[in-house]
C-alpha cells in the first residue's frame, strides 16, 4: 500500500534564556521594545508535520511518500529521512527560499517568544499529486496534513478529482481556517484526525453536529491525551484504545505526528482499525518520552515487549507478523 504523506517540512531552533523575560520589560516603554538575550542553549531539532509522521512510519517499516517543500538547505534533513525509510524523491526545492523554520526562546519561567518563518512552505501548493502518482506507481492514500493552507486545498480537490483515498488532519492550521475551509476540506475523508479539543473546532466552525460530520467522513480518529483515542464510524459502536504505560514524561511535542504514524501503518498492513490504534498509541508513548519529536528508537524487540504488556499476547501476534 503506498501512502503519501503531505504537510509541513521545519527545522526548529529552540534556545534557554536562563533569566525572566518580564524582568527586563520596562512598563512605560512598552511601546519601543528592542531586546537582545544572551542564551544559554541552543538545540536544532528536525521537525514539521509532515516529517515527523513520515519518519514514525520509516521506523515501523513502511516507506512513506513524503510530500511538501523545502529550501536548498535540506540536503542534510533529506538524507536523514532517507536513513529512517522515507521516500523523499517528491519534495519540491525552492530555488529561493529557505526550509520552514521556528525560532523559540524560553525563559526560565517557561514564557516563551518565537517567530515561525514558512519558507519553502508556501510553494507547497504547486505541487502535483499526480506527479507523485506517475513517479512511484500510483498512490492507495493520501494524508493532507498540516501545510500551506492552499496547498492543503489543492491537494484535497486533486483526491477527489482523481479518486484517491484521502486523510483529513488539519492540525495547527485548523486555527487560522474558515469553516467553509474546513468543509471542504473533511467532506468525503476517508479518515479524519482530531484531538479532543480540535474536534469542537471543527464542529464550531463548520456548523455541522459530530452525527453530520460522521455522515460526511469514513472514520473519524479522535486522539483523548491521557485517555488514548476513540475511533468511530456512522452506525457503528466507538472503539476505544487506551495509551501504553510510559516510563518517563520527556517532551509531548510531536505525540500526535507519532500516533498518526503509527495508525497509518497498520493502515498499510491492514489490521483493523482497533489494532492500528495500538500501534499509534504505542509509538506515541517511545515519542513522549523522548525530547524531540525524531529522537526516538524503535528497537523492534524492546516495542513489541511493551506493545504485549499493554494490549495483550494476540495483539501483539499480529502486529508482530509485520514489524520485521
């Protein structure tokens, strides 16, 4: 099964500040601020949606189709991704422009000031799906994740106007978009990703109940945090997966990158839509105790010890039989 992965390609540049931001605000000079910060750390990490959920599915064996734009410096990013089994050969780079990056400061009050440059990202929108299609042998899926809000739109009416099965994510973008945006962008998903929180947006802008949007979707994937995920389909009963016991609580940026990974893979292996849940809440757990959203290892015996011991020994059979 070949999946295509779309959305965003970044690199983040986070730094410490090892003092209080409001301290060296003056309150009546508010109006002509101009700071500088001595860090203390500097870290570099690989992220964007669309790479972290196509790396999480390199790890688990399934070579994704990674979709999206970046800069002339991502030669280094590419071959890293190509070492975790992604398929990168339809990234478009830009002749002009740098790869999306984010640049985050944080004080030791935990407040933080950053900037998001898009970059490379904006000229996501003129890539052609069928291009992709023609150059691996057609596509069975395709994720529309979190991107360029036109190419998001672009790449969901080429699904259509070409019959390929398409996933609905709208992630952080979902903020900044329309419900009329929203509509088109769900009506007819094959699999529509939420969190909690994300799902009353959706239903809040686009004026439609939950029982609307089920009539409109395959199946719609809730992530609850803490609580795992729901998964329901219009006339069925919800399936409900719990998350994995954790070790350690590291950094939940990149969680929910992680369990779409994971539920796409046994997507592609097709085991029911219960166990790939598992397999997403599984992966979500290696994610959240590591800092970093690709700074994780999968070492295939130390996840199916952990995947037994949280879903059971016949669960853990069938997932076995396709983590080679």
């Amino acid at each position: 099964m070949r999946i295509a992965v779309t959305g965003s390609i970044a690199t983040d540049h986070l730094m410490t500040f090892p003092g209080r931001f409001a301290d060296q605000l003056v309150a009546d000079q508010l109006h002509t601020v101009s700071l500088s910060f001595l860090v203390d750390a500097l870290d570099v990490r690989r992220g964007g949606v669309g790479a972290n959920i196509s790396f999480g599915m390199g790890q688990l064996g399934v070579r994704p189709v990674l979709v999206g734009a970046a800069g002339p410096d991502f030669d280094e990013y590419r071959a890293w991704l190509e070492r975790h089994g992604v398929d990168t050969g339809s990234v478009r780079i830009s002749e002009m422009l740098h790869t999306a990056r984010f640049v985050c400061t944080t004080d030791t009050d935990h407040n933080q000031i950053g900037s998001f440059y898009t970059g490379a990202m904006s000229e996501a929108r003129l890539i052609e799906l069928k291009s992709v299609a023609d150059r691996v042998g057609g596509l069975d899926l395709v994720l529309i994740g979190a991107n360029d809000p036109e190419a998001m739109l672009r790449h969901t009416e080429e699904c259509r106007t070409r019959n390929i099965p398409f996933a609905a994510d709208f992630s952080q973008q979902i903020a900044r978009m329309t419900g009329e945006d929203i509509r088109i962008l769900l009506d007819g998903a094959t699999y529509l990703f939420a969190n909690e929180y994300e799902k009353g947006l959706i239903e809040s802008k686009t004026g439609w109940t939950s029982e609307e949007i089920l009539g409109r979707v395959g199946t719609r994937v809730t992530t609850l945090g803490a609580n795992g995920v729901r998964i329901e389909r219009s006339g069925e009963e919800p399936i409900e997966v719990g998350t994995a016991e954790e070790e350690t609580k590291a950094d939940p940026t990149g969680v929910g990158d992680a369990f779409r990974a994971g539920f796409l893979a046994g997507v592609a292996w097709g085991v029911g839509l219960e166990r790939a849940a598992q397999i997403g809440c599984m992966l979500a757990t290696l994610v959240i105790e590591t800092v970093g959203t690709q700074e994780y290892e999968l070492r295939r015996a130390h996840f199916m010890d952990r995947f037994t011991k949280a879903y059971g020994h016949e669960a853990a059979a069938e997932v076995r039989a396709h983590l080679t």
